[in-house]
C-alpha cells in the first residue's frame, strides 16, 4: 500500500473564536493506491497558514511511502 494523494481541509470554528481571535480547525485526508483513506487534524495554536504551508510542503516526503508505517513518515 502506498500513500497516492494527500488533502488539506480548513474549517472555520466560528464557536471557539475569542475576541477577535479565530481558531480554525485543519484536516488531512490521506488516499492510498488501495482506495483506503485516512484522516488526521493538524491544527495548532491560532496560526492556520503557516501550518497549511507546512502540510504542504511535506506531502511531497509522503507520496509513494507506507502510510502502515507513520514513524517512518
């Protein structure tokens, strides 16, 4: 099994918000060349696209390996 395709969903979460604070929630979806999927949150602190741009980055490490093995990833 290998990790064929890796996306981002942000999701506003306009409950948690503070005063003039928003907090976002981030997602990941995981699909494999099996048709298995997986899902993930990497959501962090208040700071969305900065971590957006790390997901991005790090999907190109990712793609072909196993998603059975996540230390290694």
């Amino acid at each position: 099994m290998k990790i064929m395709d890796v996306k981002t969903f942000l999701v506003g979460n306009p409950w948690k918000n503070w005063i003039f604070i928003k907090k976002n929630w981030i997602f990941i979806k995981v699909y494999t060349d099996e048709g298995i999927t997986g899902l993930g949150e990497a959501t962090g602190g208040l700071a969305t696209k900065p971590i957006l741009g790390d997901v991005e980055e790090l999907v190109r490490f990712v793609i072909g390996e196993d998603p059975r093995h996540p230390d290694k990833l």
